[in-house]
C-alpha cells in the first residue's frame, strides 16, 4: 500500500501530462492528416515553407502547386500547412 503511495505523484504527473499534452497533439495531427487527405483541385494552399499557391493537380502522394503566371512546383502533401478559407 505504500509504494501506492509513493508512487501516487508519478502517476497523476503522467496523466496530467496526457491530457495538456500528448492528447492535443494527437489530435492535430489528426486534423492535420484529414485536411492533407481532403486537398482538392483548386484548393488556396500555404506549404510549411510559406510558399502560397493554388493546388494545380494532385497525384497519391504529391500535389502540383501553381504559384505565378506559368510557374508549378511539385511538393509532397505532406508539406501542406493549411488550406486557406476564401
């Protein structure tokens, strides 16, 4: 009953950090995930490294961002930060 209870501060610690941590973050990167996964043509897009563009075409793994004039680049979708709202 005493290693209970000296090891009560352990466990709480452990939970408290499951929910103000490891939980918020599992459930961004679902988030994050469904929002890669849900990328669609014409799609206003920022890629993790500040570039803005619009989403030209789409392939399994890649997406073809059109970002000027003449101007496509190909990035995996997982470099997708986030879709813009217009």
């Amino acid at each position: 009953m005493e290693t209970l209870i000296s090891l009560s501060p352990i466990i709480l610690m452990f939970v408290i950090f499951y929910f103000l941590l490891i939980r918020p973050q599992q459930k961004r990167q679902k988030q994050v995930r469904q929002m890669q996964s849900e990328l669609k043509k014409g799609d206003a897009v920022i890629t993790i490294g500040g570039l803005h563009g619009e989403v030209h075409a789409i392939d399994e793994d890649t997406v073809v961002i059109a970002c000027g004039e003449n101007s496509r680049m190909k990035y995996d979708r997982s470099a997708i930060r986030e879709v813009k709202q217009s």
